[in-house]
C-alpha cells in the first residue's frame, strides 16, 4: 500500500488498482490530486473563510455560489477518476467493469 494513494474509503478494487500503477500512472495520480486539492481549495477552504469573516451580501454570495459548484462538480470528479483508474494498464488487463466502485464505507461479513 502506497499513502500516496491511500484513501480511508477507497473500495478494495481500487485500492488493487493503485497497488499496480506504473510509475507514470502514478505521476498522472498525484497530478489529479494536487488538482483536486487546489479545487477544494478555492471551492471550500476560500468561501468558509468569506463565511467566518465577512458581513458583506456579495461575499456570502460568492461563497454560496463556489460551494455550489463544488458540490455540483463531484459527481463529474467521480466519473472522471473512475475513468482514469480503468485505462491503468492493470485495470485493462483484469477487465475491471465500467461501474467500478470507488469507495467502500463498511466490511462485509
């Protein structure tokens, strides 16, 4: 297991996925990461700042409208990594199917 990879949530397929990235695969990972990271920046860390330290109308409007996009913009987010996580060159070669199941919540019995 890699902690570059590493989710708390992430399925057991996807977490044998990210076991077999190759080296440009897994560059490709970090890159989408630090991407998201920046989205989650400016999508959420900036507009709860707006929230804790603005009275201004257009500021709390602006806030609304980037957690708006956020949260609007997960779903695609989704979709695009499960699109990355099946071209791996481990992904194609095991047929993983097109629904792959990014995260798992709770153990089966």
């Amino acid at each position: 297991m890699s902690l570059s990879t590493w989710s708390p949530f992430q399925s057991s397929e996807v977490r044998e996925i990210c076991r077999h990235f190759t080296p440009e695969e897994s560059d490709r990972a970090a890159t989408r990461a630090f991407g998201y990271g920046g989205w989650v920046f400016v999508s959420v860390v900036i507009p709860v700042r707006i929230f804790m330290n603005s009275e201004a109308w257009w500021a709390w409007g602006v806030a609304v409208l980037l957690l708006t996009a956020h949260a609007a913009i997960i779903p695609a987010w989704q979709q695009s990594t499960r699109r990355f996580l099946l071209s791996t060159e481990w992904a194609q070669s095991r047929g993983y199917p097109r629904d792959l199941r990014l995260f798992q919540f709770w153990r089966a019995a």
